[in-house]
C-alpha cells in the first residue's frame, strides 16, 4: 500500500494519493490533474475514486476532470447535494482499493456534508484517517463558510456540529493513527495552523486546543470563534464551481495562454473591464511596469492574494508574465477559480516600450534612506496584519492591512507624501500597485519591509493597531 501526500505550498493544501494492489484513489485533487494519472501510470493502478471531504472553498478541486479523463468515480459524504454525477457515501460506508478500505464517516461542522476517510489496512486496523478541514494539526476548521447556503444556519450551529464531530468520530479513533489533513499554515480556512501537515491523532489530542479532553460545548464554541476574522471574498464563488461545475482546465488554459502584442492587448484594456495583472518580481514592477496594472507577483502568496484582493473570480485579465511562466500562470490562477485569462503580452514590458507604449514606476527607498529621512512628521502606513503590527511597528505608524485597502481605501492619507512597508516587500509593492490605479500617487516605498527598518536606528513600539 501507497499513501502519498502531495502538498502545494502556495495555497497550503494537500491532496492525498493512494494506491494498493493496481488500484489507486485521490482525496481532494487540485485543479491540474495530469500529475495524479503520471502517478498510476508509474505505479501500473487504475484510479478508481475520487473521494472529497467537501465542497472547498479556498481553492476549485480537480474533481471533474479527473473524471472525466480517467471513469473515476465521485464520491461525497451525506447531504452532499452536487449538479453532476457523484456517488454520496451514507455514514461508515465502506469502499474497497486493493487490499485497503476506505471508510467514510460523517462529521459537520466546518460544512455540513464535511466527511472524513478512514483508511483500513487489509486486517482491518485503521491507519489514517483522512480530515479533510474537519481536523488540522493544530487547529479544527472554521464554522462559518457554509452560512451562506440556509439562512437557518449560524457560525454557532456549525460549531456546535464541529464539537460532536470531533469528540464522537475523531477523538474516540486509536490515539497512533496518522492525521492527514486538507491544509497547513497559511490556509484561510482555520485561524492558527501548524506548519506541519501531518501528526498522530494522540499527538493531536495533547497540543490542539479544539481536543481538550475536560473542553465543554460552550467552551469549544467560545474559542473556536473567538478572533475569526471575515471569510475572503472568492470563497463562496469556489464552493459554487465545486458543487456545480466548471469548465475544464484544458479549455482555461487554451484561452489564457493566448500570446497578444502590446496593441492587442493595450486595446482589450481599454475597450473592456479587463484587469492588466502583473506578476513578475516585485523589483521588476517596481522599475517599470503599464500604468494602471496591478501587482501580485508569482513568489508571494499568489493566489490566495488574487481571491483576496480581485475578489470576481469572473473578473477578466490579461498578464504580465516572466518569459516562460505563461501557462503556470494560467495554472494558479485557475485553482481558485480565475478562469477568464484573456491571454498575455508577448514579449513583456520591452516590447511593451518598443511598440511606443508608456511606462511607469514606483519611487522606493532601502531601509537606511527611510531612517535618514524619518522624523517625528513622516507619515508611515504599514500594510501588514493586525497581529504583526502588534508585535512591533515604527513609532506612528498607521496599519491598514493590505487584506483590507479595498475597504479602508478612504482612511490612506491623500494630501502628503507618506513611505508604506510591509514585512519584506512583496505586500507594500501589491498596496502600492492597487493605490496607484486608483490615482492615488503620493507613496515610497520602503524594501525589504518591517524586517530591514529593524535593522536602523529607528524606534519601533509595540500597542494595539490603530488606523486614522
């Protein structure tokens, strides 16, 4: 038996592959499926399921090509209700690969047709299970994301469910079976993930707070909610394109990777509502980069800044790429459901000037020529979370979390010059890139962020966020 877990950093989740005796299943595939079908090629399997823990919301599954390219059947847990055909499992169904079973147990909360896979080797000793965002290490999922689909359901209900969940089917299972869960730090869909993406449930049941043993329904629920903060935008829209469908990434990719020259493409942007997105280095932009493109460069968090800030995973764009970097693009894009990718500009910002087009840039300033020019009157806007802007900040400072800029767009100073950091440059240049096509022209930035102003002699603080 083959149970392999495949982690894609830049989202922070994992999908699992299993294989036993020639025949293989998928739990939780990503959009790209290609991958999966090499994996069988290689092992001689047939994949027989594609099992989901539920419809997600932070990223579109594979689920539907994966099907469509290989039979695979899909299965859901109870009350799972999806537009196309699936198989869904009753509660403690049981599923045959090979010599292993595969064993689905219900356990809402994080949704209601969230389901767990036990994985039963072949004399019936259970040997994982199989999380999805029901469990994390460290963390349990967030109960508010399946609100929007009954008006009779609250984040207290949800949490309630999650409290049975946990303590009658997870936390009475063997305290050595392996924890495999659906996402690792950086997920939106817990508040305080480990960096680590496995563990045993005894483990578990000794460090996660949600596992505390003497723990009461009102406790868990107290703490559970407690500092959750508002759901990305495109995580509704993600869960629509699980449960209904989508069209397939072949199609996507075939229309995103369309080469265009600067007039084409400068001509769809100004004749259409197509947002010019750049993703190159962060230096890059900064040099030179087409009035009015937004930032998100591929070597940040990429995709989960694209939900967050874009927001329409309908939204039109059109790239700006690092030569050869064109169909990944396409790619990440796609897995939280940005699907129409108008095509890119061929040949780049050069050939972008060569055609007599426009450039503009950004001023930026190191952290010692920002420590040169501070004083007690310099304006200073830090683009970081809340929390880390508790944890230490330059003395003055105002932080207006790049998360939120769309909604405190009117809290950004707009008559003096003001230096704006984040903490390493990639989420200033992103705010930046965002202000400026709003015209709003009167900000430096400061690179390599709140981790190089440390260095100088400025005075940083700490205390509570505040905002203008």
């Amino acid at each position: 038996m083959k149970i392999e877990q495949i982690y894609t950093g830049c989202i922070a989740q994992a999908a699992y592959y299993l294989e036993s005796n020639g025949e293989a299943a998928i739990f939780d595939p990503l959009r790209e499926v290609q991958p999966y079908i090499d994996k069988a090629t290689k092992d001689n399997a047939t994949i027989k399921y594609i099992f989901e823990t539920h419809f997600h919301a932070d990223f579109v599954s594979g689920h539907l090509d994966l099907s469509q390219k290989t039979g695979a059947q899909i299965i859901y847990g109870p009350t799972a209700a999806p537009a196309f055909k699936a198989t869904i499992a009753t509660d403690g169904q049981e599923f045959k690969l090979g010599n292993y079973t595969i064993k689905a147990i219900h356990t809402p909360g994080h949704t209601l047709e969230s389901t767990c896979y036990l994985l039963l080797n072949e004399t019936g000793k259970i040997h994982a299970v199989i999380t999805g965002d029901t469990l994390f290490i460290g963390d349990v999922g967030r109960p508010d994301l399946a609100q929007s689909l009954s008006s009779d359901l609250t984040q207290e209900l949800l949490a309630s469910y999650l409290y049975d969940s946990l303590r009658n089917k997870i936390m009475v299972l063997p305290d050595d079976v392996i924890v495999y869960p659906s996402h690792g730090a950086g997920s939106s869909c817990g508040k305080n993930l480990s960096k680590e993406t496995t563990d045993t449930l005894g483990n578990q049941k000794k460090i996660n707070y949600a596992l505390r043993a003497d723990m009461t329904r009102d406790e868990f629920i107290d703490e559970l909610l407690d500092g959750l903060g508002s759901p990305p935008a495109y995580f509704p829209q993600n869960v629509l394109m699980n449960s209904q469908g989508y069209q397939s990434l072949d199609t996507v990719l075939a229309n995103g990777s369309k080469a265009l020259t600067p007039a084409e493409l400068e001509a769809i942007a100004t004749t259409t509502d197509a947002l010019i997105l750049d993703v190159r280095h962060e230096n890059d932009f900064i040099e030179q980069h087409i009035p009015g493109s937004i930032f998100i460069g591929l070597n940040g968090g990429f995709a989960p800044w694209v939900g967050a800030l874009i927001m329409d995973v309908k939204q039109p764009l059109l790239l700006i790429t690092p030569e050869g970097k064109e169909a990944e693009t396409v790619t990440r894009l796609a897995r939280v459901g940005f699907d129409n990718t108008l095509g890119y500009l061929d040949g780049g910002i050069e050939a972008w000037k060569a055609a007599g087009f426009e450039t503009d840039s950004i001023q930026s300033v190191s952290p010692e020529a920002f420590a040169e020019a501070f004083n007690e009157d310099t304006l200073v806007v830090d683009s970081r979370k809340p929390g880390e802007f508790d944890g230490g900040h330059v003395v003055n400072a105002i932080n207006i979390p790049l998360d939120f800029v769309n909604e405190q767009l009117a809290e950004v100073p707009k008559d003096k010059e003001f230096y704006i950091h984040c903490a390493g440059g990639y989420r200033s240049v992103i705010m930046i890139s965002i202000l400026k096509a709003r015209g709003y022209h009167n900000m430096i930035n400061v690179e390599k962020g709140f981790g190089g102003i440390k260095g100088t002699s400025i005075g940083t603080t700490t205390s509570q966020a505040t905002s203008l």
